[in-house]
C-alpha cells in the first residue's frame, strides 16, 4: 500500500471519528473533545478506546486497509461510543459493552456487537508462546502474558471444571 494511501485513509478515520462525536454531541445535547487517535493497534484487535485522563482511540490499520469501508462504517461509531459512555459516567463503573454503550450503538444506527467479522487472512497475527500449567483433572496451556502473572505477580489461576489452582506443569 502507498504512504500517500494511507495517509489519506487516517484522514478519513479522523474525519469519521469526529462525525461520530459530533453525533453523539446532538444526541446528549453537550460537547465532547475530539480523543487523541492513533493508528498503531496489532493483532486480531480492529479498534480500542482507552480511557482515564488522556483518552485516546487506537485503530487498526492493518484491518483497515483490507476492507476501508466497511471499517469506517462499523470500527469508528463502535469506539467513538466507548469514548461518550466513558465521559458520559466518570468514575462510574459501566460494563465495556453494557447496557448504555449499546443503547447508544443503537441510537447511532449501528449493530451492538461487541466482536468484528472483518476477514483477518492477511492481517499478521502475534503469537504468544504457551506455558503448560496442571490441576487435578487436566493440563492447560497458559498464555505468556498469563505465565508471567503468575511467575512475577503472584497471581493464581483456577481451573473452571474442579476448582483447583493451576500450578505450573514440570519438565520432564
């Protein structure tokens, strides 16, 4: 893809993004600054919203480019709607795709689904390594990120059918 192209297309998912925000400003009848945007998300991921004191929309560009247009129609509303749910209750404690984002995914038009269907055949995926991990009735495979939790951390998993913690599965 050319640089020119995509940088025309964050023009446009800025471009939409703040449509969707200035949308949602005539819906609750108040204004909302425009987020920081970015496009550096990976993975399987098509966007994300990252709240706090500097919010910030990631989307993915990866995704983007294989299907632009049914991206800029379903990635930006979901994410824009995340942001003014977030500054709609500060502090509150909503669920991420709870009762008020989808009422307002559907005061936008829009499907309130919490996954994506875009086609990820030529997105590059990252792999994580898998740890093997054991309780009473059978071995599981932790993720790196979850491996690494429980080495530094201290934190504990439990298996879901008996109960047990997972205790890390020795080399044999």
């Amino acid at each position: 893809m050319s640089p020119t192209l995509l940088h025309k297309q964050q023009q446009k998912l800025l471009a939409v993004t703040k449509r969707w925000i200035d949308r949602a400003e005539k819906l609750h009848g108040q204004t909302f600054s425009m987020p920081e945007v970015r496009f550096d998300l990976r993975g399987q991921a098509a966007g994300q919203y990252r709240g706090g004191s500097r919010p910030c929309i990631r989307y993915n560009m990866e995704i983007a480019a294989a299907q632009f247009d049914a991206y800029c129609h379903r990635t930006p509303p979901h994410e824009v709607a995340h942001y003014v749910i977030d500054r709609l209750y500060p502090g509150n404690r909503t669920r991420p795709h709870g009762r008020e984002w989808r009422e307002l995914m559907q005061a936008f038009g829009r499907e309130p689904s919490r996954c994506h269907q875009y086609s990820l055949k030529n997105v590059q995926l990252r792999k994580q390594r898998r740890f093997a991990y054991a309780c009473a009735c059978r071995q599981h495979h932790l993720s790196a990120t979850r491996h690494n939790r429980v080495a530094h951390h201290g934190m504990k998993y439990r298996c879901t059918a008996c109960g047990e913690v997972l205790q890390q599965a020795s080399c044999k």
